[in-house]
C-alpha cells in the first residue's frame, strides 16, 4: 500500500503466519520479490535506498542510490545475482550482489548519459544496459564488470524503445522508434538482420489474420422474454473470427503526434517464443497488428490484423503460442496451426488490458481493470 508505505505478506500454507513491513516516513515507490521469496526489497520515496527484509531472518539490508528508472532492478534466471541501476555524483553505475548474502560483487560506471533500464541474458552471463530514448546506445557487460560490446545503429534521433533476449541468449532483439528491430548475435554482438514494420504487407509468404466482426446465432428456441442475463449479454456481445487477408494488404497506420513527449511509434513490445523460433513485435504506428517472425529464417511469417489497439501479448512458456488482448472482452491466441479468437463468457463489460500465462501452460490469467478471470486450455497429449 504505496499511500501509507506499507507491505504485506502472507502465507499461503500457514494461514496463522503474516508479516507487515512499514517503511515509515521514508516511504515507498516500489517493492518485489527476491527470486528465492525469502527476502522483500522495498524502494524508498525519491529512490534513496533500497531495503532487503528477510522473511526468515528479520533482518534488513540497504542499497544506496537506487536509480530512478524504467527498468533499475535486474536479477538473473537462476536467481544468484542481482544488477542494480545507481545514479550518483551525475553518474551511472551498475551494482551486482549475490542474492544469498547481498554481499557486493562488482561496482562499475556505465557510459551512459541517463541509464533506461538493465536486464540479464537468460544464461546469466551478460548484462544487457541502454541509454534514453534520446540515444541509440546499448552497452553489454559480463558479470564480472568488463565491457564486451557497444552498439549504435544511428544518431541524433530518438532511441531504444524496447529490447528482449531470446531464451538461448544467442539474439538480443532491439526495437527502436525508428519502427524496426534489429538482432544482434552473442558472438560478435553485430547485427545479423534488421525486420521492418511497412504500412503495407506485400510479401505473397506471409499470412494475414485479419479479425472480422460475426453477429452471434442464437436458436429462436431459447429466446425468452424477459431475456436471462447470460443471454442478453451474449446477444449483445459482437463476436469476431479470423479471415486470411490476400496480400498486399494495408494495415491502419497512425501519424504521430510530433510535438508530445513519447511519441505513438517505434516498436513498443517484444518477445520470443520459448523455443527460440518466433519473435513477435508491435510498431506503436500501426497499433492493430502483432507481427509474428520466424526466427529461423529471419523472415515475416504471420500478421495478425485486430478490430481494436493491441494491448498487451505473451506466449505460452512451454510452447510456441501466443495470447494477445486488445481491450475487449475476447482473448486471441495463435499457435503455427492457426489463430483463434475466444470471447470471454463474463456478464457485463470485461475488458482485457493485460494477461499472464501460468508457468505450466495450461491457463492464462486474464486482467481487466477492476477484475480478473483465469482461462484453462485443453492440453493435448502428446504421442
């Protein structure tokens, strides 16, 4: 509870057991869990200090000069190490503990104007760090502080937008306001492709979903008056299915409006499939389409075309399937079988804005604003 600076906890297993944190007069902005959910890490009001309680412990560790960014906290997959953003004496430096003990393993300065955001490659071998969106620049550190590459695909125009590792850690996905993605190997750091985002989809090899309103069939028999409100809400609910679009098909494009702070465009989302195999991305310009790549071949593969703005994406963590939401009451999922849009049976207005998929891949937890549902997917068995 931010207003009051207070966190909360407990336990699912020992309904007895609860733990109340209170920052007191220093406040708090932010506050997550540390991987092995032992230990709370709490920001303070105007990133003074970060504070480690121990669950188990009751005891309390500081981190100095948090800084104020996008991104400033990073912790590894395997949950060993964390990277902390810091900003002080008008500098950026980068802070890696070890998550047992939050003992300090390297200290460096990064050559950053004004750090945006960390994140480690899934292998946890580089620290991925990249500057304000007023310059492309992008730096990978090793874990023990040394400078591997830098990266710069242009100046003096707006930057970095959004960047994604792939599972392997063999790519780094840039997206920039520039409206492409560029992938940079784990070898060399150079970049392999770049994928553009056109308002126009020409190639005959890419596959256009485009959702389409159908107006509900409901059997004449179960009509009844006054309705039930099951009914009435699915009479009045428009459902939508998939058309394949030929190509070249014209996708709706934005103009941004230029003179405003974070600007409409560029490529605002990002991810790969866990299998290394797809990458889809959004181009904020043409806020209806998720765009789908084969990783593989380093081509567009798919296009999906929504009625509404894209809210949100993630894919199934077992498998290559994605979910979309677009602020509507439907989820969409596409697998390389084919795309699907499924309404959500929910009375009244439930609006989708964002969704999680749970660790197991057999359902999704769909989030509105007041509310939230959980979605079960069939699994199939595999022969």
């Amino acid at each position: 509870m931010y207003k009051r600076g207070v966190v909360q906890v407990w336990s699912l297993e020992q309904p007895d057991w609860h733990c109340k944190i209170d920052e007191g007069s220093a406040g708090l902005v932010a506050s997550c869990w540390s991987p092995d959910g032992r230990h709370i890490l709490n920001t303070t009001e105007f990133h003074l200090r970060i504070t480690v309680w121990s669950l188990c412990t009751k005891s309390v560790s500081y981190i100095k000069y948090p800084k104020a960014c996008q991104q400033g906290i990073a912790f590894t997959k395997d949950g060993r190490y964390m990277a902390v953003a810091e900003r002080r004496d008008c500098k950026d430096f980068v802070s890696i503990f070890v998550c047992s003990d939050w003992q300090l393993l390297r200290h460096f300065d990064t050559e950053t104007q004004d750090l945006f955001g960390i994140e480690w490659a899934p292998n946890g071998c580089v620290l991925a760090a990249w500057d304000t969106c007023l310059e492309y620049k992008i730096l990978l550190y090793s874990l023990d502080g040394r400078l591997l590459s830098t990266y710069r695909a242009y100046e003096w125009s707006l930057g970095i937008k959004s960047i994604a590792w792939s599972p392997s850690s063999q790519f780094l996905a840039i997206g920039s306001y520039d409206e492409k993605v560029r992938i940079l190997n784990h070898v060399t750091w150079k970049k392999i492709t770049e994928f553009e985002h056109p308002a126009t989809v020409a190639s005959s090899k890419t596959i256009v979903y485009k959702e389409v309103e159908k107006s509900p069939s409901v059997e004449t028999e179960r009509l009844s008056f006054p309705p039930t409100r099951a009914l009435a809400s699915s009479l009045f609910s428009t459902q939508s299915k998939y058309d394949v679009s030929q190509v070249p098909v014209s996708l709706q494009h934005i103009k941004p409006v230029a003179d405003r702070a974070n600007p409409k465009m560029g490529i605002g989302m990002l991810a790969f499939s866990p299998d290394n195999c797809f990458l889809a991305t959004k181009n904020d310009n043409i806020p209806n389409a998720v765009w789908i790549w084969d990783i593989q071949k380093l081509k567009l593969f798919v296009v999906l075309e929504q009625l509404c703005a894209v809210q949100s994406f993630q894919w199934d963590p077992r498998q290559p399937r994605l979910a979309v939401c677009t602020g509507s009451s439907k989820v969409y999922l596409w697998s390389p079988a084919g795309c699907v849009s499924v309404q959500v049976p929910m009375e009244g207005d439930f609006q989708i804005v964002s969704l999680a998929w749970h660790c197991s891949g057999d359902s999704v937890a769909l989030l509105s604003k007041d509310n939230f549902c959980v979605c079960y997917l069939e699994r199939e068995e595999v022969k």
